[in-house]
C-alpha cells in the first residue's frame, strides 16, 4: 500500500508539478507520505553514500528537462557495489535560464557528500528520491572528524499515515551519522531475510 501512495505522487508531481523558469520563483511545497529510515530502505532500490562529481541538465527529444549527477560512491547500503554512478533525476535549470523544478525535490549540489535513497529507474532511466526530499540527506564533517546528516525539508509536507493528517515538515531535519547507518544495514539486512524467505521480490 506505501509502495502505491509512494509511486503515485511520484507520478503526479512528474505530470502535474512543473514549473518553467526564465528567473528564480518560489514553488509551492510537494507532499509525500511521511517514512522513518527502514520504511526508506524498504520502498528504495538503491541506497548509497558519495561525493556528487557533476551535474549535466538537458532537454531530451520529447522536451522533458532532467539532470544527470555523475557521483563517486563511498558506501553501498542496498544495491549493487558500483565506484561510479550516474543518476538522472527529472528537472533542473538549463544554462539558458529555462528549468523544470518539481515541489518536494531535494536539491544536489556539486562537490556536495550525499546519502541517497532512489527508486527503481522509469522506462526511461529517471529515478526519484523516495519520499521526494525524504530520500537525500547531506554528509557533513565537523572540525573533530565527526560526521553528521542534515535533511532540507523545507519545500516539504508530510502525510501521517496512521491519521492521513498533512503536516509541515520543517526547515532542516538532523541526524547522528552512526546511528542512521546503523539503522539502514539494519533494515537492509530484515530486508534481505524476508527477500530468502520468499517473502518480498528483489
């Protein structure tokens, strides 16, 4: 059922949340189903940690805008070992000023250590943060070494599946570095398990 609501909005905001820029403008907030770290591992079919290398935005032949980051993976949590990634990603501004920018994408930046949770690939290759910008979280290291998350929801609003209630989700969301590694291997691991057990298709 969370895997449909997931895909759907997806879907929504692919068809109906677009948004063409010749200058920078504000857009209204996208709205996804709140999810804690194993529900992101759970809905994801590639998790991974690395340094965003480059950023290539360009309008295919149907017109449709997309940006593919080519990243230096660290870490691997779920998926296949790969040192290098490229992902595309629907929207992104072209040098010409004219963008697709879709409500609830996380932004990515160049030079920036990411952690990011995507979907399968579309018929087309693109793939999305699961959660929208549930699903990337920035690497930071402080002076002493010691790494840390942060989350910038601040263009997202967040379903309560238990009540169906639609609540902000604030600025920036924190998050200790160890611990939410810890808790993904964990999930990929319970993942992995119920995947033997016939329980889940890969």
């Amino acid at each position: 059922m969370r895997r449909s609501i997931h895909f759907a909005i997806a879907a929504l905001l692919l068809s109906m949340a677009v948004v063409w820029l010749r200058v920078p403008g504000r857009i209204d907030a996208g709205t996804a189903v709140r999810m804690d770290i194993p529900e992101l591992v759970d809905q994801s079919d590639l998790v991974f940690e690395g340094r965003v290398l480059e950023r290539d935005v360009r309008q295919d032949s149907q017109g449709r805008i997309e940006t593919t980051y080519r990243i230096s993976v660290e870490r691997t949590f779920w998926g296949p070992d790969q040192l290098i990634r490229r992902v595309r990603v629907p929207g992104g501004v072209l040098a010409d000023g004219r963008g697709l920018l879709l409500p609830g994408m996380p932004e990515i930046a160049v030079g920036e250590d990411v952690l990011l949770f995507l979907s399968r690939p579309g018929s087309t290759g693109i793939r999305v943060p699961v959660g929208l910008a549930q699903g990337k979280f920035r690497v930071l290291t402080d002076r002493d070494g010691r790494r840390r998350l942060v989350r910038d929801q601040s263009d997202l609003s967040l379903v309560d599946p238990a009540t169906g209630r639609i609540h902000e989700a604030g600025a920036r969301a924190h998050f200790d570095y160890a611990e939410t590694a810890a808790a993904i291997h964990a999930a990929a691991v319970s993942r992995k398990a119920r995947i033997a057990r016939g329980e889940e298709r890969r």
